[in-house]
C-alpha cells in the first residue's frame, strides 16, 4: 500500500498558477480547473491526481455558493481519498486581501475517505464558500484563488 502525504505548498502553487475563478461577476472568463498533485514520501516513484472544480457565479456581499470538488484518478487502480481541505491564499486586486473578512472558505462538506475507481472520475463532496457583508469595495471583480490540500492511499481490493 502507498501513502501519500499532503502537500500544501505544491497545491497552492499549482492552484495559484491555474487561478479558480470565484469573481463577483457571473462572466467570469479567467475561471480554470485545479490540479493538485501528491507526491509519495518514501522511494522514486511520483503519483498525482487532480482536484477539478467548476466556477462559481453569483458570489456578491452577503450570499453562500458552493465550490463542487471533482476527483479524478489517472491510475490502474483504486485511490481512497482521506482528506480534502481549501483555504483562500490569493485575490487578483490589489486592496482585497484574502482574508475572511472578503471570502469565508469553509471546511470540506462530504463524505471521507472518497473512493475513486481506477481510470475514474468522481464528485466528492464540496467546499462552502461565504461572501460576508463586510467585503470590501476593492474586491469587486476580483479572483479568488482557493489552494487544495488533499491526501490518498492506493486502495485495497
């Protein structure tokens, strides 16, 4: 059985390089899937699966969306996904810092572990996202950039 430990730093910079859209607008053409990869800790091999996730429209002050988190495994065999989490890292204006008080990016809603067949994709839940009251004017037609962290292990028959 492999282990995969979490990698954060290459998530987010992966995730930062393919920015999510999450804007305040509905035309949001810069919107783009997310690739995380996943190296294994130990030996030479290098395993990566990818967390895509659709846009989201309709995000203004005071309103709730959720980011629908879909997995796929490239492999020949099973992946058992055991955690999934978000966090908001970056925004595309300068005066929107990405804090909570612009976009709340809640914890992971949805069934764990996850169990992806091989050659699979699947659906996995979602991340609720949050547009407090308290979003500042600079923030408006802003991206947000939502890093993923997530971790799996080759499944058993």
């Amino acid at each position: 059985m492999h282990r995969w430990q979490r990698i954060t730093a290459a998530a987010a910079a992966v995730v930062s390089a393919a920015a999510l859209g999450v804007a305040l607008r509905d035309d949001d053409p810069g919107a783009q899937a997310m690739t995380l990869t996943a190296e294994q800790t130990s030996g030479a091999e290098h395993f990566s699966f990818t967390v895509r996730a659709a846009p989201v429209d309709g995000l203004v002050p005071g309103t709730d969306r959720r980011l629908v988190l879909t997995l796929d495994n490239p492999y020949d065999f099973d992946l058992l996904v055991t955690d999934l989490r978000a966090a908001l890292v970056a925004t595309s204006r300068a005066g929107c810092a990405p804090v909570p008080a612009n976009l709340e990016v809640r914890r992971y809603t949805g069934p764990l572990p996850v169990r992806v067949d091989a050659g699979d994709s699947r659906e996995a839940g979602t991340v609720p996202l949050h547009m407090p009251n308290t979003v500042v004017d600079a923030c408006q037609r802003a991206t947000f950039t939502i890093a993923l962290d997530a971790a799996a292990t080759r499944a058993t028959p």
